[in-house]
C-alpha cells in the first residue's frame, strides 16, 4: 500500500504487524488486544476514532523521529553511502507517514 512510499522496512513490518494483531483478535475476540469498547456497537464509532487517532499520531510521531533515525541506521550499516541515503528516506519518510496517519484516520472514522 502507500506505507511503501516511505521507504522503511521496519515501518511497512510495524504497520503489518499491528493490523494483523488488531484484525486476528478481532476475530477471535481477544479482549486484551481489543479494547472492550470493540465490542459494544454503540461505541463503534468512537473507537474507530479514538483508533484513527492514534495511527495519525503515530504517522508524525514515525516521521520525525525517521529524520533523525534513518540517517544514523543508514550510516552504520554502510558509511557515508548510507547516511546520505538514510537522510533521503528520512525526508521521504518524514513528509509521507504524517500522510499515512491523516488517510488511516479518514478511513477508520468513514
């Protein structure tokens, strides 16, 4: 999806990560995954806000730290190279994953 325009693996595998959690206890019911308020329907859409919020904060608070994050990643694993790639996709990364977080909010609160 659009979480590949940013660049990061380790974003692209958290984001993954967490819709597979979220969605596999969904269906299994796992209330310590799920919060209890997935399972009244009157407060459906509150959580899907309260949801869409945290992915949007989660999107800013991804691409500002990939600023600072993806060039030091870049540089260890291959010098000066990598750094100058690193402050690439941190830049990328910085102006799409606030993006990211803005459309995941749109989609859970529709």
């Amino acid at each position: 999806g659009l979480a590949t325009l940013s660049l990061s693996r380790d974003y692209i595998e958290r984001r993954q990560s967490y819709y597979e959690r979220t969605s596999s206890a969904m269906h299994e019911g796992d209330r310590d995954v799920v919060s209890d308020l997935e399972y009244n329907t009157s407060n459906k859409f509150s959580t899907a806000v309260s949801e869409g919020a945290v992915m949007l904060r989660q999107g800013f608070a991804e691409g500002l730290s990939g600023i600072l994050s993806e060039p030091y990643n870049g540089a260890l694993e291959d010098g000066s190279r990598g750094l100058i790639g690193g402050i690439g996709r941190g830049m990328v990364g910085a102006a799409i994953k606030p993006m990211i977080g803005v459309l995941d909010l749109a989609s859970k609160s529709s």
